[in-house]
C-alpha cells in the first residue's frame, strides 16, 4: 500500500478515562482497590497525572497532537458522592473541560462508566441487586441535563465485557469476585441499563432541543480469539461468544443471548440501541483448550512470531481490519474505533503500531468498511488498572512525583497524521 489519505469527515482523537488520570479522588472503588494493595506496583490512582488541576495544560497537548475528537470519561463518584446528592462544583468542573475542548475545535465523545464507580454504589450490592440500576439511570438523567447542550456523542459503558469479566469472574478488578452466578446476573443488568439509557439519552436531548446529532453506543473490547489446533477453533468459538457476543447482542441489539435472562422483562423494541459500533482493539489471543478462564482474558497464550507490546501482548495490527470487517458486515453500524495502542515505554514500537494499524483500517475502508473515527489510547502514561504506574501508554511520557509532560517521539508522528490525515508506507524510516 502507498501513501492513503483519510477522507476529511474521517476524525482522529484520543482517548483517557476519569481514574486514569485525574488524581485525587477517594471516592470510587479504584481508590480503595488501590489502598487495599491490589495494583502490581502498589501504586494509587490517588496520585495519577493530577489532571484535574491540569486540565488547561493537558488541554493544550490535545491542541498540539492536533486531535479532532477527545473521548474523555465524567467520574461519577466526583458528581453523586452520595446517593443523590450531586456536586454543582463538579459538574461546573466538567462543564469548564468540555467548553475548552469545543473552543480549541476538539469535538467531545463522553463515556458514561469507565471501570469506575461510587464506593457507595457497591456498598449497596452494585449491578448484583437488579433495583440499583436506577441510581446510574439518574445519575445519566442529571448528567444529560447538565451537559447536554454541549455533548451530542455518549459512550454508556466502555468493555463492559472487561469489566464484566475481570471483576465478577477472575476478581482481579473491583468488586474482586469470583462467580460465574454474579457474572451473568450483572451482566444481563449492565444490557438493561444500556438499553434504557440508549432511549433516555435521545429523549433528554431532543425534548430540550439540544443541538448536535445524538448518538449513542457502547465501546466493546474486541480481540480476535485464534485456535490453531480443532479444539482450539472450537473454544474459541466458544469464549468469542461469552466474551463478545452476549455482550454485543445485548446492547446493540437489545438481544438477552443464552444463558442471560432479562431481570426487568421490558419490552425490547426492534431498532437496535446503538448508533455507532465503538471497538477497543488492542491484541489478539491465540487459544488453547483450558479450564481455567484466566488463559482467555489475562494471561493470554502468545503467538512467538509477533513482537510484543511492555506487557507482553502479541502486536498484531491484522486484527483491527478483522474486527472492522466482521463487526461492519454484521451490524452495518459505522464504527468508531475508540481505543487502540500499547504499553511501550521505550517508544520504541508505537509509532510502526500507529501507522500499521491505521494502514489496516485504510484497507478496510477502501474495502467498504465504514469507519468514521480512531481514538489513540492515550495522551500520557495514566495509572493502568492493573499495573498501576509501571505501564507506559502514553504518546506523552507522564513522570507522576513532578507531573512533567513530555512528548515521546511517536506524538510528534500521531500529530502530522492528525494534521494531514495521510499516512505513508513507513515514515518513520522516511
Ligand atoms: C481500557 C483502558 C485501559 C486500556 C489499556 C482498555 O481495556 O478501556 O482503560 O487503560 O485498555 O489496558
């Protein structure tokens, strides 16, 4: 392939999460999974790139990447500390972020749940009790009230089936269990609450006459799950379907897949609940027949062949355009590509992943694969769920005790793409 332009409609943007790197919050479950020594490197998301009190210089960096779109996540703990009770100076404080993205001409796309939730919420038995859903539902209603006249673009919830997986099966994310029960049960109350969010959000804006055109979805984590031997194909098959897709029926389709079963018994209407299909891509899995669940979605077989990523995941750029392709053809729903990248500390692999990746979806695209935005996962180094500080995400280095910034020297690559929206065959060694 040669030099491929994106068309001008095409967006670039990154992506950051609320914990990730605000700093400073002891109100959500992160902060007390770290506290309990949980992250690897005993680190707290207390600390973060103190973007909070940063949000004009961080603001600046997503001006210099010349990013079109920002996904950026509201920390629901910081607006609801208490059970309906919300914080004015909170919402102002997003009201002020989102402004300053709009007027640097940066088009806001808001996740709604990213991980993270109140610590009261899972005091109260979080998505196990089918009655608390109706906390969150509010807690949208008053965010779309706030914002809605300055955010037409909602993500509900990002990897659910993440969230899902690695806090109710594995219990390696917060609230820690371990329970194929309690896996299926919230799983099934996280596709309810999308669903009724989905028509709330519509209905919010249009009947405050909101500008903007509202769409709303879901960012999914998609892997591409490889058998190499028969039995291998056929469980992967079988872990595409637990992992991606009761998950992607539900929400984008309203569809409660075996061995789900509705916990609210509304009536689901036919239209779907999704106007954009987010993927988060990151790997591929290469799958061997195993009892314990973790091999799938942690401790993942590797493929020898690939170079691997700091965390020791396959880079595997072919799986962006399988993903596209498959997702595009089933669901018809321009997708959005709403993370993408790698722990490289060294910088010495992100700007070859960028472009690779983005060659990938030009080739889908010149295919017929509607593919309308890629967010880069992430501006800085941030704090990594599992890993805490010791991962290295970012296109800009983040040093967490002086809170320096540095641009790595893919940032410099990602901001000419961003600008001219070209990529070349291999400009880095241009
Ligand atoms: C999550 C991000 C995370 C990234 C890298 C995605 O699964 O949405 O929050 O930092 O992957 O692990």
């Amino acid at each position: 392939m040669g030099n491929f332009k994106f068309a001008e409609d095409f967006l670039f943007g990154t992506a950051t999460s609320s914990v990730q790197i605000e700093g400073g919050d002891t109100n959500n479950t992160w902060y007390e999974w770290s506290e309990l020594g949980y992250i690897k490197d005993s680190s707290s998301c207390f600390t973060a790139c103190d973007h909070w009190n940063r949000v004009e210089e961080d603001t600046k960096i997503l001006q210099d990447l010349n990013v079109q779109t920002h996904r950026l996540s509201l920390e629901w703990s910081r607006i609801e500390p208490q059970p309906g009770q919300y914080s004015e100076e909170a919402i102002r404080h997003y009201r002020e972020e989102i402004k300053l993205l709009l007027a640097s001409k940066i088009e806001p796309l808001v996740t709604l749940h990213h991980f993270s939730e109140p610590i009261w919420f899972q005091q109260l038995g979080g998505w196990s009790k089918p009655e608390n859903k109706k906390h969150f539902i509010a807690y949208v209603q008053y965010v779309v009230e706030k914002l809605g006249d300055l955010v037409s673009e909602w993500v509900t919830f990002n990897e659910p089936n993440v969230y899902a997986n690695l806090g109710y099966l594995l219990g390696i994310f917060p609230p820690g269990k371990r329970s194929l029960l309690e896996y299926f049960k919230i799983t099934s109350a996280l596709i309810e609450t999308h669903i009724e969010l989905y028509t709330l959000i519509h209905e919010l804006r249009a009947c405050r006459g909101f500008l903007g055109q509202t769409k709303v979805g879901v960012a999914m984590h998609i892997r591409f799950f490889d058998g190499l031997t028969w039995l291998g194909r056929r469980t992967a098959a079988l872990v595409d379907y637990f992992f991606h897709q009761i998950f992607i029926e539900g929400m984008v389709r309203g569809k409660l897949k075996f061995p789900l079963i509705s916990l609210d018994h509304k009536k689901i209407k036919k239209t779907g609940y999704a106007d954009f299909f987010g993927i988060n891509y990151y790997t591929r899995n290469i799958v061997e027949f195993s009892l314990n669940p973790s091999i799938y979605f942690h401790k993942c077989v590797t493929d020898k062949k690939l170079d691997k990523s700091d965390l020791c995941w396959d880079i595997y750029p072919e799986g962006i355009y399988r993903v596209c392709c498959r997702y595009y053809r089933k669901y018809k729903l321009p997708v959005y590509i709403t993370e993408n990248g790698l722990s490289d500390r060294a910088d010495r692999q992100r700007a070859k992943f960028i472009v690779d990746h983005l060659a990938y979806l030009a080739k889908a695209i010149q295919e017929g694969i509607e593919i309308q935005r890629y967010y880069h996962w992430t501006v800085m180094d941030n704090f990594e769920w599992l890993e805490g500080e010791s991962a290295a995400f970012g296109l800009y280095h983040c040093d967490f005790r002086t809170q320096q910034r540095t641009p790595r020297p893919s940032a410099m690559l990602y901001a000419q793409i961003c600008k001219t929206k070209i990529i070349e065959q291999n400009p880095i060694n241009n």
